[in-house]
C-alpha cells in the first residue's frame, strides 16, 4: 500500500506543477488569436540574443537595464486595443483562477477605468514566474514571463530604472517604523 502511495503521488506531481501555469497558457491561447490582437512569444535564448546585439547601441544605463534579461527563460506577450473582446468578468475570473494557483499580487492598482495587476510566484527565494496584467476600458495587455529573478534583482532593476536618488527617498519611505524602547 505504500509504495502504491508513492507512485500515485510520483504520477500526480508533474501534472500538478504543469497546472500552476494552465490558466496563463489557456488564457493566452483562447485570445491571442482574437480580431484586434497581438501576440508574441519568445523563449528565453532569442531574448539573450537580441540583448547581446542591442548592448552595441545603447547607453551606458540602458546596457545595466539588460543585463537582467539573461534571468528571462520564455515571454508572452498579448495586447488587445480598440475595445478588448476580454469581458471584464473573464479578466476578473482568469486574476482569481492564478490566484488560486499559487500566484501572489506584488502591486495592484485600481483606477477608475485602468487595473493593473503584478504578480509573482516564488519558489525557495527565486521568482519563477511574473505576470503583468493591465486592464481598462478600450485595451487589455498581458505579459508572462518564466524567470529565474531574485528579489534582489527586482529592487536593483527599479533602483537602476528610477534612479539612486529617488530610490534611497522611496526605500526610506516605505522602511517601517520601529519603534525604540
């Protein structure tokens, strides 16, 4: 009987991982095809090729900017303009489908007209996988990533991208307060 158990749960734990991502993939693959979509998918290799040819034509900050494009294993990107066929109940019903799935909000905005949704799910410190998704009334943009980020890599990413200044102001900002006997 326990060796039974052990099979069973041998066979059953790759189809839970490969389920982790289904909904993405699904998502992806039910719209990408739509009247009005763009839709782009590019794995990990042909991401590192492009950074290594543009590193010849950018600036000095736009060259560190790149350098965490070699942690990106495979992207998909979807973009739908002029009035999304996505109903803002299926957008709502595929966010809750990965938040059951493990993916956690990083930030979350909500405007009157625009939401916007990033999220991660980590695994021993390391993020695996990032999704942006933002929603409004006349567009609907999604971008996967598959990644091997550190946390430490994300803050260097915004420090590099805003700049130290402004980065030390916010970091001192956000810093809780503890209070001192």
């Amino acid at each position: 009987m326990k060796k039974l158990s052990y099979v069973l749960l041998l066979l059953i734990l790759p189809a839970m991982l490969v389920a982790q991502n289904r909904s993405i993939n699904k998502f992806y693959r039910m719209h990408k095809k739509d009247a009005g979509a763009t839709n782009i998918s590019l794995p990990g290799w042909i991401l590192k090729l492009g950074a290594g040819i543009g590193k010849r034509y950018v600036n000095d900050e736009e060259k560190e900017l790149l350098k965490y494009v070699k942690h990106i294993k495979k992207m998909k990107v979807l973009v739908m303009e002029d009035g999304s066929t996505v109903s803002k109940e299926e957008s709502k019903k595929f966010m809750n489908s990965i938040r059951k799935k493990g993916m956690q909000d990083l930030i979350y905005i909500k405007d009157d007209e625009t939401n916007v949704s990033i999220m991660v799910q980590e695994k021993k410190n390391t993020i695996r996988k990032l999704l942006i998704f933002v929603r409004d009334d006349e567009e609907l943009v999604m971008l996967s990533l598959k990644t091997k980020l550190k946390m430490e890599d994300i803050n260097n990413l915004i420090r590099d991208a805003i700049g130290p200044e402004l980065f030390k102001k916010v970091e001192k900002k956000a810093a809780p307060k503890i209070p001192q006997a």
